[in-house]
C-alpha cells in the first residue's frame, strides 16, 4: 500500500504529494520528487532527504525510516553531512 | 405629511420592545452572534448614508444605465478582441470568482436584514443585499455576452458549480465569510474587513489597470459596483465598535481571522492580473506597492481609530509580500491545464520588472522560469507541446485556505504538519494553522482536494481529474496564451546553435 508524503524540494514554488512504497529507499524518494519537481527546479546531485528535522540515511527503505502517511518530508541540495 | 427629514428617521430606525417572546429568542445569540447584548446597547448604531428606499432605487437605476450606455458603446465583442491577451485571461480570473461569490453576499446580508441586532442595521443591510445582487447581476450580463467569443468566460457562471481547485478554495472562504455565517461575524468579516479592507484591490486597483490597459467596460462596471460597496461597507463599524465595547479579545480575534484568509484570497485574485497578466507598459505599480499603499496603511490606520492591534502574524504578512503571489503564479502556470483561464511566461523585460519590484526573492524565482523556459526550449512551441510542459505530480493543498502549499520561500517552504483528534492536517503557513485550531469543529471534516482523490471521491487519473471532476475540456482548460512561442525564447534558441 504506497504510503502518501507531502514533498518539499529546496527551491520549488509548491509543495507535492508523493507515493511512496515501503521498500524503496530514501534516495529513491528523494529523486522521485526531484523528478516529480523537474519542470520548475533542475536537478541536483548531492541532494538529501530531511524527515523530522534529521537528515535521512540514503539506503535505508521508507519502512525502516519509519515515514507515516501524510508527513513531510524535504530534500534539499548542497547540503554536507 | 412628513417632509424626509421627519419621516426617514421614524422608517429606518424602528425598535420595540418585545411582550410575547423574548429578546433572545428573536435573536437567538448561534445566528445574531456572539456577544449577545440587549438591544440597549445596540440602540445608538448609526450610519451616515441614512438612505431612503426611494432614492435607493433611484440612485440604483441612474447606476445601471450608466453600465448600460457603456456596454453599449465600448462592451461588445469587437471592443474586447482588441484587449491584449494576457489581460484577457485576468479578466477570466475575476469574471468567474466575482459574481457568485458577490451572490453569497445576498445571503449574508439578508441574515443581517433579519439577525442584525438595530433596525438601522437592518435596513442598511437590507440595501446591502439588493447591491449584492446587482453585483451578480451585472458582471453574468457583461460576461455571458463573451462566450461566443471565449467558451472560458463560461466560468463567469459555471466557476463555483465546479470541484476545481480553486473553485473549492473560494467556496470554502465564502461559505465561511457569508452563506454560513452569523450576523456579527458576518458584517465585521464582510463590510470591515473584506469590503472596507480589501476591495480597494479590486475597485481601485483593477480599475486603474484596466484604464490602462483600455479596457473600459470592466472599470465602468467595477467603478460603479464600488459605489454601492462604499455605502454598505458602512454596517460594518458600528458592528465592530460595540464588539470592541464588549469583548475586545474577540474583535481582534475576528479582525485577524479575516484579514488572513482575505490576503489569501486577494493575494491570487489581484496579484496575478496586476504583476502578470497586465501588459508591462500598462502596469502603474506592482502589486506589492499597491498592497502598501491602500491597504496596508489604511488597514493600519484603521486599526488604531478602534484601538485594535496590528494581527499578531504581521512580520509574516510582510514577507510574503514579497513572495507568495510569484510562487503561486509559477505553480500555477506549471498545472494551468487544472485552471480555466491562460497564462505568460515572464520575459525579459517583465523579468527585469520583477526583480526591480521584488529584488528580495526574485533570483529563486528567475530560477523557476529559467527551468521553465527551458522546458518549452527543448520540446518546441505549439499547442501540441502543452502537456509536456506541465506537471504531473499532483500539488498539495492546505487544509485551511484550500490554495496549494506555496507559502514561505522556494529555500523554505513554510507548510507544516499537526495531528488533531487522530488525524493529520496540513497548513501552508502559521496563521492558517492559528485559524484552524482556534475553531477545529468548523474546519476539521473539509476535505481538500488530495484527500478527495486519496479516498476516490475524485478520480486519480489527471485526465479525468480535469474533465470529470474539474469540469473543464481541453478547449477550457488554461494553457499558455502563445503556447511557448515566444520570440525572446526563440532568439535564445537561435543564438544556442
């Protein structure tokens, strides 16, 4: 069952509602909404994935990262761990 | 007989005391409004117009063969299709949220004609409904004259009959703002806030952009529509000034409630037709400098004859000033097939505008269009290109106002998630948070347009989305008014290869 997140891309103009599947991975989230986000914002490499104020794990799934239904999540660029 | 003068104060101020029912129960507080006070405290409201039903009418048919004479000469379609385009497509914006939604004006004024707690009150609300009807009358007329020649200028009629997005953002204020409303709440949000706030965008500010831009229907109708807002947005003062007498804390609480949502509102409504569908030539003063000077001071000025304080989100109202009108623009040009009229894209010298108007934020923005640009760049100009140069991803929309998730700046973002009674809510800013969880019983079973395709009440599918559910077809819905074929595009194309 994918579960429905609200997507903040660093520099877009509007947040988005993404799908997200519990087995695919944070950085697979995070270049879905820079797809989903593609025709205002270009992409970025180094890009990261916030959720709750931290900074995600790439490789963990969105099961593991523990993501509920209708929180938000934010991927913003050029940031350095 | 009487003369005027010792008749009309006997006509429109007409109390008694009540012997087989009680006051409260004429008036009952859920519809009349909080506070409830005797009529002894009500019993000086006053107004200065003091108009009689005679001259009402009177002055009403003077008003309207005005707009006639001017339909007659300058309205007919052959004097619209010399308009510029984008300043066309505004006027789809305001043909289709103003007369209906002035037609929910009727019935909160008709509330105020029985609820108002004076009979002062009372009558003038009375002439506020009959100008509100005029107000849905008059602009359906002049509208429903350009479908032959514009099948979008339908939605002068058809807008609020929709589930489009926007359409359920304006119907969720209004149903709130008029048709649900009681009658204290209802004068101070409408006449006070709205009216006396707020429509100085439109009927001052429109009006002049539509001089300049030539088109004088729409400033002769707007105008005259003004005149009667003038007059009725008078209740609204002494509705105020007894609620400041008697319950301060709620007075402010209204007065920042509605000074919110109606930013909200006339942010789209007027910012998007000042800053970018007005030719650049034709635009007097940027939407921000508008705000500044007529509503902003004045609002200010305002504040303080009541005593009343500035809204505690001010800072915040300022900031987005700057920003929230260009991020809902960009947005909204990147989804313009959910929407039913046309947009531009900035070119270089509107761009040049911009960033000289709005130098805080502009670089993220000018990024935005760049992108935006650059799609058209590499798919080609032409109607048929439309679609690959619009999003797919469906936006998201705040639980309280309705409008997409475009608040704060494009580096931040401002929406925020709260849980309330086991659910999860969305808000695009703070204030719209404040408002939903001072009254969560009013707000909390709406749901916004996400939720509705989540749960299937709204079909997922974009294209069925748009035609099924939105109302529109590929005929109405928005694209680009020149479908990317711009010559400032196609030069940068050329000097690329």
């Amino acid at each position: 069952m994918p579960i429905p997140l609200y997507g903040f891309l660093e520099g877009d103009t509007v947040g988005l509602l993404i799908l997200a599947d519990e087995e695919e991975t944070v950085q697979t989230l995070a270049r879905k909404l820079q797809d989903a986000a593609h025709l205002r914002v270009a992409r970025r490499d180094h890009a990261h994935l916030f959720y709750n104020g931290k900074a995600m794990d790439p490789a963990l799934t969105i099961a593991q990262a523990a993501f509920e239904a209708f929180d938000r999540f934010d991927v913003i660029s050029g940031w350095q761990r | 007989m009487l003369s005027r003068e010792e008749w009309l104060p006997l006509a429109r101020k007409l109390d008694w005391d009540y012997s087989y029912v009680r006051e409260d129960e004429v008036f009952p507080q859920v519809i009349s409004g909080h506070p409830w006070l005797p009529h002894s405290e009500w019993k000086d409201w006053e107004e200065s117009f003091k108009t009689s039903y005679r001259e009402y009418v009177d002055n009403q048919y003077e008003k309207d063969m005005a707009v006639k004479a001017v339909r007659d000469a300058v309205g007919r379609i052959e004097n619209v299709q010399k308009l510029a385009a984008p300043w066309l497509n505004g006027l789809k914006v305001h043909a289709a949220a103003l007369p209906l939604g002035e037609f929910t004006g009727v019935i909160g004024n008709l509330r105020g004609a029985r609820f108002g707690r004076d009979s002062a009150w009372r009558t003038m609300a009375t002439f506020g409904a009959l100008d509100e009807y005029r107000h849905t009358q008059i602009p359906l007329l002049l509208f429903h004259e350009l479908v032959k020649f514009d099948s979008q200028f339908d939605w002068a009629h058809k807008f609020y009959h929709t589930n489009n997005w926007f359409a359920v953002a304006a119907r969720h204020f209004f149903d709130e703002l008029t048709v649900g409303q009681n009658a204290i709440e209802f004068h101070i949000a409408t006449n006070f806030v709205f009216e006396t706030g707020f429509t100085n965008l439109q009927f001052v500010g429109l009006a002049s952009l539509a001089r300049e831009s030539s088109d004088h229907m729409f400033e002769r109708m707007v105008t005259s529509i003004q005149t009667d807002e003038a007059r009725h947005a008078q209740i609204g003062h002494p509705v105020l000034a007894t609620v400041m007498k008697h319950d301060p804390r709620y007075a402010q609480y209204l007065v920042d409630k509605w000074f919110w949502r109606n930013w909200r509102l006339f942010s789209i409504l007027t910012g998007l037709s000042t800053d970018y569908l007005t030719a650049l030539d034709q635009r007097p003063y940027s939407f921000k400098e508008f705000m500044e000077e007529w509503i902003i001071d004045q609002f200010l000025r305002t504040l303080d004859e009541f005593g009343l304080q500035k809204p505690w989100y001010w800072e915040i109202l300022m900031d987005e000033l700057d920003i929230y009108h260009h991020m809902i623009y960009a947005s909204a040009y990147s989804y313009r097939a959910t929407l039913w009229f046309n947009f531009v894209i900035p070119g270089p010298p509107e761009r040049k505008w911009l960033r000289q108007k709005y130098p805080k934020h502009w670089d993220d923005m000018d990024a935005v269009w760049e992108q935006v640009s650059e799609r058209w760049r590499t798919v080609g100009p032409g109607p048929e290109n439309e679609l690959a140069v619009h999003g797919t991803a469906m936006p998201a929309f705040c639980d309280l106002c309705q409008l997409p998730l475009s608040a704060g700046t494009p580096r931040k973002n401002t929406a925020r998630v709260v849980a309330h009674q086991g659910r999860k809510y969305i808000f695009c800013s703070q204030p719209c948070q404040w408002i939903f969880l001072e009254e969560p019983e009013r707000y909390a079973n709406h749901k916004d347009v996400v939720k509705r395709v989540l749960s299937g009440e709204a079909p997922a599918d974009l294209p069925d989305l748009l035609t099924e559910y939105f109302r529109l077809t590929p005929e109405t819905w928005g694209k680009d008014v020149y479908h990317g074929s711009y010559e400032w595009l196609a030069a940068r194309k050329t000097s690329a290869t």
